[in-house]
C-alpha cells in the first residue's frame, strides 16, 4: 500500500508541473486560435535558465532556502521571451491554421538550437537540491517538501488564473476577446496587446513549470519532445481550450505515467497514444472541449 501512495504523490507532481504547460497551451488557444507547438522549448528554456540562476544565487551567498523562489522568479524572467515572440506570430494570425502549426514548430527548433547554444547538448542538473527543504510523513510515506511546494504553486496558479479571468476587468475582456474578436475590437478594446499579454503568459507557464521540475530531474535537449506529446495528450483527453479540462487530463496523464513507468516502463508512451486515440474516436472533443461550430 505504501508502494502504491508514493506512486500517487509522484503522478500528483508530474500532473502539476504538466498543467502548467497545457494551460499555457489552452490559454494561448483559448484567446489565439493558435496552437502552440514551441511549448515543449519553453519548458526547456525555463529548465535550463532555472538552472543558471540558482548556480548564480549559490554563489553570491543566497540561501538555498530560498530554492522554490529562485525558479519561480526565473521562470517568470525567461518566460518574458514570449513578448518578442509573439510579435512573429502576428504574421500568421489571419493565416490557416497549417501555417500557424508551421511557424510555433519553427519557433521550437529555433529556442532548442539556442539552448544548445548558450548551455550545450549535456544535460544539467542541480543535484539534490530539492532535499534542502527536507521531508514530510504522510503515514508510512515520506515525500519531499520540496514537491509539496511544487503542487501548491502550481494549485495556487491555477486558481489565480481562474479568479483573474473569471472576477476581473480584464478577464472579462480577454473572454470577450476569446468569443468575438471583431466586436471587442469595435467596442474599443486593444486587441494587439490583449494577444501579447495572454502569449506571454502562455509562455510564462511553461518557463515555470520547466524551472520548478529541475530540482527533480535533468534538463536536456530531450525534455522539448516529451513534454509535447504529453501536453498535448492532456489537451486531447480535457478538450482544446478548457481550463478544467487541462487539470482534468494533466491528471490522467501524471498518475498513469507514473504507476505505467513503475510496473511496465515500456508501455508509456503506448498507454498516452491508445488513450488520446480513444478520446479522439469516442469523445472528440475532450471531457470539457466545445464542440466546434
């Protein structure tokens, strides 16, 4: 049973740091109509930066207490990258839907070969550094406070992303943005900065969740491609553009990967497409995803 609990808290973990991705993926969606291929080299971004800064802040004396800070604020930094790219995107906006998956998929190769640039193809890694905040018992379970505070943060964004565009000025513009563009651009609304601000957070969640994992496993080259399939798995069994549903399946795809690696390593990615094809052919639009119109 104990066996079976620790499985539990690790695919918890994954599934946090996962939803992070696919709401920037369905945020972007969401407001965009874009798909955002070039998540995955976000998340690697913000790994390796993650990496940097908290190289920087050993050695200027910061305490390593400070850990969960450090990346958050990393994160949040490198994730500012989204602003420059975004200004790329506009040129595909009012373009197919194939042009768009193109240009995302462009900007991903691009960030990845500037990754190898600035930090090489070796993977990093930080150690044992996520054991400084020691462990919590959870009955004859001990999990890392570490990946406590991981599922918090990563709880806390999204409910500060549900309050922001549920009980605010401006997230009540941004689903008007989302439901008819044309008409929030009339109404007098500043759609060029709306779509800035929402790609940069997109952008932002990934970073963050990329900076958050690394304390808990290497950041390399190969982290851009399997975050993607997962991702996008999550976004396939929630439903394009649902908040909830991309919790719903960062859940699903967290927990089975982590008692499928556990009991049967080579079933993983197996499991992930025979999953995301069944939802495709029984509920194509996702558990919480729109049908299209």
């Amino acid at each position: 049973m104990t066996a079976y609990i620790d499985l539990f808290l690790s695919g918890i973990f994954h599934a946090a740091v996962l939803f992070l991705i696919a709401g920037g993926l369905q945020l972007v969606f969401g407001v965009q109509k874009i798909v955002n291929l070039a998540c995955g080299a976000f998340y690697a971004l913000g790994a390796y930066f993650g990496i940097t800064m908290v190289g920087v802040a050993i050695k200027y004396g910061i305490p390593s207490y400070f850990l969960i800070l450090i990346l958050l604020g990393s994160g949040i930094g490198i994730g500012l990258v989204g602003i420059a790219i975004e200004r790329l995107l506009r040129l595909v906006y009012d373009r197919e839907e194939g042009f768009q998956l193109l240009l995302t998929f462009a900007v991903m190769l691009l960030l990845e070969d500037l990754i190898r640039m600035i930090w090489g193809a070796t993977p990093m890694t930080l150690g044992n550094l996520s054991m400084v905040y020691g462990q919590v018992s959870l009955g004859a379970v001990s999990l890392p406070v570490y990946k406590v505070l991981v599922i918090f943060s990563s709880l806390v964004l999204a409910l500060g992303m549900g309050w922001m565009l549920q009980k605010t000025n401006f997230g009540r513009i941004v689903r008007a943005t989302a439901e008819n563009r044309r008409m929030s651009e009339a109404l007098g609304v500043n759609v060029v900065w709306i779509n800035v601000i929402i790609f940069t957070l997109g952008a932002i969640l990934g970073t963050i969740g990329g900076a958050l994992v690394v304390p808990t496993s290497a950041a390399s080259l190969e982290m851009i491609s399997e975050v993607v399939v997962e991702a996008f798995a999550v976004v396939v069994i929630g439903g394009l553009g649902s908040m909830r549903g991309a919790l719903v399946g960062a859940l699903v795809v967290g927990l089975m990967r982590a008692f499928t690696i556990h009991f049967y390593a080579e079933l993983e990615l197996l499991l992930i497409y025979l999953i995301v094809i069944s939802v495709l052919i029984f509920k194509p639009n996702g558990l919480y995803g729109k049908a299209a119109e």
